[in-house]
C-alpha cells in the first residue's frame, strides 16, 4: 500500500566474461540478441529522468524562480505547459511539477483515489510520447486526478517566517471555500502576492496582492483541522508520513487569534512597515482587478446562458453550474471591498489618510461614487459603471453568483430574473 | 456515546452489503436514495446515532489497516505528560488501539462530527478495479479506472450521470460497480464550547490516524498525534 517508492532502484549488472562451453556460449549470445531486439518494447521511460534531488539549494532555486518567471501569463509563453487550461489547485500542483521538470528534480505527490501509491514523474504511462509531450500529458493527468482536497496531504503548514514562508508557498482555503493560490512572492511590507486561478479552467492568472478575507480562507474559524492557512509542499520521502511528522510542520498560524490574523502574519512577514498611501494603492488595485474580472467571469456564464438557448435548454446542470455560478468569487471581492472600506475607515480615524493620490481616489469612491478617472468598468448588459458603483453594490450584497440571471441582476441593478427562479442551483 | 464508531460501522456495514449485491435500508440510507439525512449525503450534518448503526457493530468485520498497531508504554507515557493540565484525560492501557483514545475523547466532550467518506474502490466479476472519489458530494465526484502500475485513469461518469438526480446517480452507480474492496474517510469532530478539535482518518472503517488540537495551561494551541502512517507500528508525537 503506502510506502511505495516513487522512484524505480536502477539494477546494474555486471558483465562478466563468458564461461562454459561452446554450445552455451551460443545459446547465451543468443539470448542476449533476442532481449537486445525486445529492448524498445521492454523499456521504461520516465516523465522525466531524476539527475538531481531536492536540497536547500534547490529549494532556494525554485523559490528563486517562483519570484522571477512565474508570471500572469507564463502558459502562454512557449514550452510543453504552453496553453494549457487549470483551476486553482492545478495551478498549485504545476508550479511545482513545471520546476521540477525543467531541472531534472522528483516530482511526487500522494495518490487522492486512496490508491496507496505515488503519482510522480517515474510512471511510465505516457512512454510512447516525445520528452516534451510527456511532460505536457503528465501535468495534464494531474489535472484529472488533483484538487483542493488533495492539497493538505502533498504540503504542510509552515511557520511563519520569511525563512520558511517565501516564494512557492502554497495558501489554502477551508475546503468550505474550495480554493487555493500560489505565492509569488511576500512583498518587503509583508503582503503575499499571489497568483491563481478560478473555474472554469483557462491559462491566464489572476493577481491579487492582499491577504484574501478571513471569512472567505477560515469560514469555519482558525482551525487547524481544516487544513487552511500557509502550507509548502513536502518533501517526496515525507509524502507517505503523518503530516505531523513532517520535517518543518508548524502550528504557529493557528496560534495567532482570529480577528488580527491577517495584520499579525503582516508583521511577521514584513521587512519594513506599510505608507497609508500603498496599503490604499493595494487595496484599490485589488478591488479594480477584482471586479475587472468578474466581468469577464460574468459575461461567460451570459454566454453560456445563450447556448442553452440555441440548444433549447433552460437550465444549466450541475457541472456548467458549477463553472458559471460565481458565489465564491463574490464573497472573495466583497472581502476585498469590505478591506478597502475599513482600512480607509481606520487610516482617516488615526489621522493617517492624509492628502495624497490614492487617499483622495478612494474619498471619491466611497463617498460620492463618482468617477474618479480611476477604475472605470465596462460592463456589457449594464453600462459604464464607475468603481464607487460597483463597490457598493457588493457591500450591499445585491450582487447575483446565479448563472441564469440577467447582466443587470448579476450587478445587483434589478432583482433575481424568472429564470434563476425556476432553475434548480447546486 | 461512540458517534463516530456508529458512522464507520455503518459505512462498512452498506460497503458489505454491496459485496453481498444486497439492497437493504442502511444501503439506501448510506447512499442517500431515501430522504433520511446521511453523512455521506451530507457531511457537515451532524451524526446522527441510529439503531440500525448499533446493530450493525455486531455484524461487522472490521478489516485491520496495514501497518495498524496498539500504544506501548512510550506512547501512554507522551500522552499522559501531553495532556497535562488539559480538559482531556484518557485511560487507556497498553496494548489500546487508536480506536480507544477516540472513545474516550468522544466520551468526554460534547462533538459536533463531520464524517467525508472520499474514496470507495470497487471490484468488479472479472477482477477490474473501478474507484469512485468524492470530493463534493452534491457536486462533484470522480471515477478511475486503474493501470498495470496501480495508478487512477480517470474515466467518464456512468452514460446519463450528469442528467439525473445526484442521489439516485450515486446509489444506481454503486450497485452497478460490483465488490466494495476499500474505502477511506476524515472525520472531524469539534467541540464548539471549548474549540478543541479532533481531526482521525480511517482506512477500511479502522482509524489510522489521530490528532487532537487542545489549549492546556496558557493560550498556546497544543496538539495530541498518534498514527501509524507510513510507520510499522502506532507512533504518538507532543506538539
């Protein structure tokens, strides 16, 4: 069962000179022929050979690496991952397995079907395919077989330092929120700056610089039975432990008490405090971005709202609900305007707001909606909206994740359409 | 009040009632085709005991865990000193399984449990293994197929999955697969008075992994572990 190695022992033989007579010789020299003709159809093709194991150094490069290439729009730059469509936990098991694949280092992670094994770069599945399209199948495979539940058995939680938490990190929501991210990097004021991915699958990511809600990453409270919080990935020989024995495995995270969680892991991680002036610059940038890509999310479930129509369905089922709906999202952006609002609230109580560019932005946003020149979203079906608008809508929760409502009624500008009415949601 | 023993049994009870090819009311239960809520229907539902789930305790042979043991004294020792100045006390003797500290943790608090079945493995007549992993169980679950090195191929849902009613997908699935040969499941049981928690994993219905997270004396988040995974034999750990 478990246990299993996730990588083949190489068997050496050693040639010695042929003893015996001549008739052995022959039947001997013969063997060797008919095996030597067998050897195409005999032979074991990893994903990728192992030329080298994971190290300090290693762990240093692939952190190094995360901070330098792993961009928004790595899979559209050329190489066997190029195209390639994921959600948030693939994406999250890619970062790895791509690095792991460009310099010969085991890739590994627990099989989630309760198989016992390891799934790693030595299964020779995909033989018959050229190095690069191995590569491209393998991560492909993952896919199918990875998700947000699998997470917490391929990583660990890390203390929290910047020693232990750093580029290639891994944050994890309760499984209640069903998400992941990948960490970029932690910012010199402490801010993680995280890449990841939303349904349904594509190969752009989205950016977010901020520490998401707590209501969205720890529904069920900091606990740390529920898997959330700053994890990496373990080590191949540590995959088939106890995650509590694992090397590095630390409670600190759930240590710290709720409500100030996110401003404490700041401090922690920061190397120099925060300007009013770029915590509101963050904030904004994360709510613009937010809502910048709930219009494209929003739009593609409209769309598919259409080919129901030319199909003559009315209703979507579970699966196409489940990639247009968009309830996790929102609950995502409005933590993120619900930030903004109090974190403008606190700056103005201390006296700390102050006069600058984006301190007089978010006056125009939040108190007169108006536009601002800054952040103005088109969003088809409704109009031009200023971000003041859109936020608002939010905290008011008049936002619509149902995928069978209206534009209008999914920006919160008429209420819930007769169609979402009558269609089952999941 | 073994809340958690009941569950597992009757998971293992409905997984050998589908070796038998029988259809009987703790199978329709267990996989949801009548109305009475499940865990498996539901996972954060809190367990319900039921009589059926008591019987079955009887009725169930409970296949050991490879790898699976009982505490030695070294154990009982990190334990005892663990667990000082904690709400929790068990008594537990050598030669206890792991099976024994989650009683007596489900004995001294007031549980709400979590039960998530993920993975069931099925055989079929000709030996081919069909493995159906749920990772959602309203929403979303998986199918696999398995190669010559062991390793899940995912494979299309049963034809017409995705139309039906997802409680009478699962349990028409599960009948059509053949022998039940494995299943795992997290339970997670929390207790909202004192946020102490309890995170087990069971294999087979037997529990193979053991933490409790707990304050003692001071504010600081303590934990309890004991398990045998990846080791050959029950290793208990402070942290």
């Amino acid at each position: 069962m478990r246990g299993s190695s996730s990588h083949p022992q190489r068997k050496t033989v050693e040639i010695q000179p042929i003893k015996g007579g001549f008739m052995f010789k022959i039947l001997l020299s013969r063997s060797v022929f008919a095996v030597a003709l067998l050897m195409p159809f005999l032979a074991h093709s990893s994903v990728w050979e192992n030329e080298n194991s994971w190290s300090p150094q290693w762990e240093r490069a692939y952190q190094n690496w995360v901070s330098e290439n792993w961009t928004k729009d790595y899979f559209n730059k050329p190489g066997p991952f190029k195209g390639l469509k994921f959600d948030c936990a693939d994406l999250v098991y890619t970062m790895r397995a791509v690095f792991a694949s460009q310099n010969g280092l085991p890739f590994a992670v627990n099989d989630p079907t309760g198989g016992g094994r390891l799934i790693s770069n030595s299964m020779s599945r995909f033989d018959n395919l050229d190095s690069n399209a191995r590569k491209r199948a393998f991560v492909k495979y993952l896919f199918g077989v990875v998700s947000t539940k699998s997470i917490p058995d391929d990583t660990y939680p890390a203390a929290v330092n910047r020693t232990t938490l750093s580029s290639g990190s891994v944050l994890l929501a309760d499984e209640k929120s069903h998400h992941s991210w990948t960490v970029r990097k932690f910012l010199p004021s402490g801010i993680p700056y995280l890449l990841f991915r939303s349904r349904p699958a594509k190969t752009e990511m989205f950016r977010r610089i901020e520490y998401p809600s707590m209501g969205f990453t720890f529904p069920n409270g900091l606990n740390p039975e529920r898997h959330a919080g700053f994890r990496n990935f373990r080590s191949v020989s540590d995959l088939t432990k106890s995650v509590w024995n694992v090397s590095g495995y630390s409670l600190e995270q759930y240590q710290i008490p709720y409500d100030s969680w996110r401003s404490r892991m700041q401090q922690k991680m920061a190397q120099r405090g925060e300007s009013a002036e770029e915590m509101l610059s963050r904030l904004l940038d994360s709510a613009c971005r937010g809502s910048e890509e709930r219009v494209e999310a929003v739009q593609e479930g409209l769309n598919h709202l259409k080919k129901l129509d030319r199909e003559g369905r009315l209703c979507m089922n579970s699966s196409e609900y489940d990639d247009f709906s968009t309830p996790s999202r929102d609950k995502r952006l409005v933590g993120n305007y619900e930030d903004l609002v109090r974190s403008y609230q606190g700056l103005r109580a201390q006296g700390q707001l102050g006069e600058g560019k984006y301190a007089k932005i978010a006056t125009g946003l939040l108190f007169g909606q108006v536009s601002t020149g800054y952040c103005d979203i088109n969003v088809p079906g409704v109009g031009r909206l200023n971000l003041g608008q859109v936020i608002a809508a939010g905290l008011e929760r008049r936002f619509s994740g149902n995928p069978h409502d209206s534009a209008r009624a999914r920006w919160g500008f008429e209420g819930q359409g007769r169609r979402a009415k009558s269609c089952p949601t999941y | 009040m073994k809340k958690w023993l009941v569950l597992l049994t009757v998971a293992a009870l409905t997984l050998a009632l589908v070796l038998l090819g029988r259809q009987s009311d703790e199978e329709k239960v267990f996989f949801g085709v009548n109305d009475k809520a499940t865990e498996l229907e539901s996972p954060s539902k809190k367990i319900s005991q039921t009589s059926a789930g008591l019987e079955s305790k009887k009725q169930t042979e409970q296949v050991p865990a490879e790898n699976s043991g009982t505490f030695r004294s070294e154990d009982l020792q990190i334990i005892e000193s663990c667990l000082k100045g904690a709400q929790f006390r068990p008594k537990l003797n050598l030669g206890d399984r792991l099976e024994h500290l989650m009683d007596q943790a489900e004995k001294q608090f007031h549980w709400i449990s979590h039960l998530e079945i993920e993975n069931l493995h099925f055989k079929d007549a000709l030996g081919k293994e069909l493995r159906f992993q749920i990772l959602d169980i309203e929403k979303e679950s998986r199918f696999f197929d398995v190669d010559l090195e062991g390793l899940p191929i995912r494979r299309d849902p049963p034809e017409g999955y995705a139309q039906l009613n997802p409680k009478q997908q699962r349990a028409a699935l599960i009948r059509q697969f053949g022998s039940a040969i494995y299943s795992d499941s997290r339970l997670r049981l929390v207790d909202e008075r004192t946020q102490e928690s309890v995170l087990a994993r069971t294999r087979n219905g037997e529990i193979v992994e053991f933490q409790m997270f707990f304050k003692s004396e001071g504010p600081d988040l303590k934990s309890l572990a004991c398990g045998s995974l990846g080791l050959k034999r029950v290793q208990c750990k402070c942290l």
